[in-house]
C-alpha cells in the first residue's frame, strides 16, 4: 500500500514536469517567433528602399541607354554635285547654278551639303572665291562621292525636285538653271552667306569701284549700274548654230534708257562694264561713251564678277555669269529677252520664264 502511494507520486511529480516543460517550450518557441517577426520587419523595412534604388539605378541604367540611343548624333545624308559635272567644261556661273541647286535642296532634306576636293580646278576656284567652301563646307574625294546615288536631270531650266532615296547619299547631275530651286527667304539667306566672297575678292571689287568712283570726280553719290557684255563664245558657228544670240548694240541703249527712266537720274549713273571681249565691247559702245558715264572693267573674270557683283543694279545680256552677277548685286536688272533666237534649238530647250527672276524687266533690241 505504502508503495502504491509513492509510485502516484512519482507519477504526479513526473506529470508536473512534463507539463512545465511544455509550457516553457512553448513560450520559448512562440518568443522565438516573435522576435524573427520582429527582424523579419526590420529588415523588411530596411531592404525595401534598398530594392528600389537597385531597380531605380536598374530604370535608370535602361533610360541612360534610351537616352544615349537618342543623342547619339544622327548620321545625315548627304549631297554633293556630281563630280562629273563640278568639273566639265562649264564656267563659273554654271558651277555656282549646280552648287546652288545641290546645296539648297540639301536644306529641304536636312542633309549636310558637302563638295568634292579634288578631281579639278573648281574645288580650289571655289575656296578661292567664297570663304565657306575654305571654312565651312565638307570636301570629300571625288572617289568617294562617285559610290553615291546619282540623280539625273532631265530638261535644264525646268525645276526638278531633288528628292531622297532611303536615306542614301546623294549626287545631283544636271545644268538645274533656275531659280525655282532656291526661291524662299530663307533658301536665298543662305545662299548668299555661302557665296560670300573671300577678304581677296572683297578688297579687289572695293578698290575697283573706288577707282572707278574717281573717274568722275563730280559725282558724289554714284549709283553704279553693272553692264555685262556677252559676246565671245555667242559668235562661234556651234553656239550660233544651236541658237545663241549676242545682244547688240540697239539692246544696250534700250537697256541704259530704261534703267536711266527708272533711277530717275542720269547724272549720277555710272555704268560698269564687263564683257569676255572686251576690245569688240569697246567698240560696241563707242557711240554710247558719249551719252553716258562709262568705266570699263579689265581684271580676270572672277575680279570684274565680284565688282559687277557689287554694283547696285545690272544689266544683262543673258547666260549664267550675268545672272549670278544680277542675282548677287540685288538691285533691279534688266535682260536680254532675245537671248535664244526664235525658231532655234535653244528656243525649245529653254525655259526663259524659269532662268530670269519674275522681278526682272525683260528688254528686247526692237
């Protein structure tokens, strides 16, 4: 009996200590898992702003990468005249005519507008006479500029817009004589800064005038009137044949009374005179040295360019020297409207209406 007794006990005891262990193991696991919680949230709370500046520095790496993408500089097409063309046989007003062309169309495509180096005589013509093209405008060789898409021509006083091709590089062909390829403000801005002559030229045209001025002492305000006289090659049987005509005589004191009506003064005219024949010129105008204050240019053919260019008014007798002449003076100009002889060749293939300006007064010698 006394052993059943301490066996209940033992067992009591026993039962009391298990229980106790239980209850302690639980309260130690459930304060285990409150204070995990507890870090869990704490580093939580501090790993969230970390993960956002990783995926912020992630965002921004890809918008740096977008970024770079756009303000990469953006390769531009580009245009050039055809170095077949820069360098034929044609002269100064007809490489200014392709270079205009070229250039201006290259403004309408926002394209860079760049000229061959070398190949000929005219890269280096060009450098000479206009300051952009030994400054500003890109020169590439000619052997580079030939890989590129060529754009033809198809009549040469009819305007063709020169259009892209896939974002090709582009050579431009042709004569492209008219002024409908550069007739907006901001077109002929342009081309006036790019045409802009060198300090050379700009000296040799004051002094001329300035030497001229000094031939008529009495005038004090002269209003110099650019006369240019085109004779020589317009003599030759293929011109004359294909339908050139040279102005004579009755043309030029058309031309002079006119523009002398229009100044509403005589006195204070003088007319400057240039032609590619100037001994026949002389001749030409003997008569008219008597009526008029005449001064005769005698420098090379881009000198007396740069001085006609210079005056304030012109008067033409027709081709491509003449009117960039005009063009560049920006005064009033009277032309020659019978430069292409009636029923010729010449006559169907040129479009006068498209040559001239619209502001430009046609004179015929009848």
């Amino acid at each position: 009996m006394e052993n059943a007794r301490i066996l209940k006990r033992k067992l009591w005891l026993f039962a009391v200590i298990i229980i106790f262990v239980i209850y302690t193991f639980s309260l130690y696991t459930k304060h285990t898992k409150g204070k995990n919680a507890d870090n869990k949230v704490k580093v939580q709370a501090h790993d969230s702003p970390s993960a956002k500046i990783v995926n912020t520095e992630t965002k921004l790496s890809v918008s740096q990468k977008v970024e770079g993408r756009n303000t990469e500089p953006v390769r531009k097409v580009m245009l050039a005249v055809a170095p077949s063309w820069i360098c034929n046989e044609g002269r100064l007003g007809n490489k200014m005519y392709m270079t205009a062309s070229t250039y201006v169309a290259a403004m309408r495509l926002n394209a860079t507008f760049v000229s061959a180096a070398n190949g000929c005589e005219w890269p280096k013509i060009f450098a000479e006479l206009f300051t952009a093209f030994s400054s500003s405008v890109k020169l590439l060789p000619t052997s580079e500029l030939n890989k590129w898409t060529l754009v033809k021509e198809k009549a040469f006083t009819e305007f063709e817009p020169i259009l892209s091709h896939n974002g090709h590089n582009i050579i431009v062909d042709g004569f492209r004589q008219t002024w409908k390829y550069f007739d907006k403000d901001h077109e002929i801005t342009a081309l006036r800064q790019l045409f802009t002559f060198t300090e050379k030229y700009e000296l040799s045209s004051r002094q001329t005038l300035d030497r001229i001025h000094s031939l008529f002492p009495n005038i004090h305000q002269p209003i110099f009137v650019g006369v240019h006289i085109r004779k020589g090659d317009l003599t030759k049987p293929g011109p004359a044949k294909f339908g050139y005509q040279a102005a004579d005589i009755r043309f030029y004191q058309s031309a002079m009374r006119r523009m002398t009506s229009v100044l509403n003064t005589s006195s204070s005219i003088i007319f400057v005179a240039g032609s590619d024949s100037l001994v026949e010129a002389k001749q030409l105008f003997s008569n008219l040295s008597k009526t008029y204050n005449i001064a005769w240019l005698s420098g090379s053919a881009y000198e007396d360019f740069a001085a006609l260019s210079k005056c304030n008014h012109t008067i033409i007798s027709g081709g491509t020297y003449g009117f960039w002449a005009a063009w560049m003076a920006n005064g009033k100009t009277i032309y020659f409207s019978q430069f292409a002889r009636a029923g010729s060749q010449f006559e169907q293939e040129y479009n006068k209406q498209n040559f001239f300006l619209p502001s430009w007064t046609p004179v015929a010698w009848n």
